[in-house]
C-alpha cells in the first residue's frame, strides 16, 4: 500500500471511523460497527468492501459471521500511524463488547 491510497481511503469520515475502531478493537463484525456508528448495514458494507478491495481490512467468516481486522500486509508504517489515531480518537469511538450471537451480523 502506498501513502496516497493509504490517506485516501481514511480521507472519508466513516472509512476513518471503521478502520479506527477495527485497529482498537482488533477485529469486529458489521453488527458492531452498525452499532456504535449509527449507520445503516449496506452503508457500512459499501465502505468495509472498498477498505478490503484497497488492503487495508482483511476479513474472516466464522459461520454466519463476517469479521474484520488490519490486514497483516500492511507496511509497518500503517500500524504506526493507525495506532497514533486510536491514541487520539475522540470518546465516541470507545471499545466496544465482543458481538453478541443474537445481534445481526453479516
């Protein structure tokens, strides 16, 4: 991954939202990010394709669910700077629990 494409995909508001709650959270599923972004399901996952399409998110299907994480491709560069904006994320991006297997998930 470049550092153009790199910028560009956290560029969107949402994007950089996601990929900063994945990088805190280590990996999360749709229902989670629908959750504590208060956005729609098909939103959500217009944005994590594009952000899996670009090498930024890998995912992993475990039965029904889908999970999200970094991918382990990324330059090293990446995580440094991806852990400087969860360091300074703002409060509304906190932790969240674990999906729970009656939520909706993708």
């Amino acid at each position: 991954m470049d550092q153009v494409s790199f910028f560009k995909c956290l560029a969107d508001e949402t994007r950089l939202s996601i990929v900063t709650l994945v990088t805190e959270n280590k990996e999360l599923c749709v229902c989670d990010l629908t959750e504590k972004l208060q956005l729609s399901q098909p939103k959500i996952s217009r944005h994590l394709a594009l952000l899996r399409s670009s090498g930024l998110l890998q995912d992993r299907r475990q039965g029904q669910w889908v999970y999200y994480s970094l991918s382990t491709q990324l330059p090293a560069w990446c995580y440094e700077i991806l852990n400087v904006l969860v360091q300074h994320s703002p409060n509304h991006l906190a932790t969240l629990p674990a999906c729970s297997t009656q939520s909706y998930c993708e």
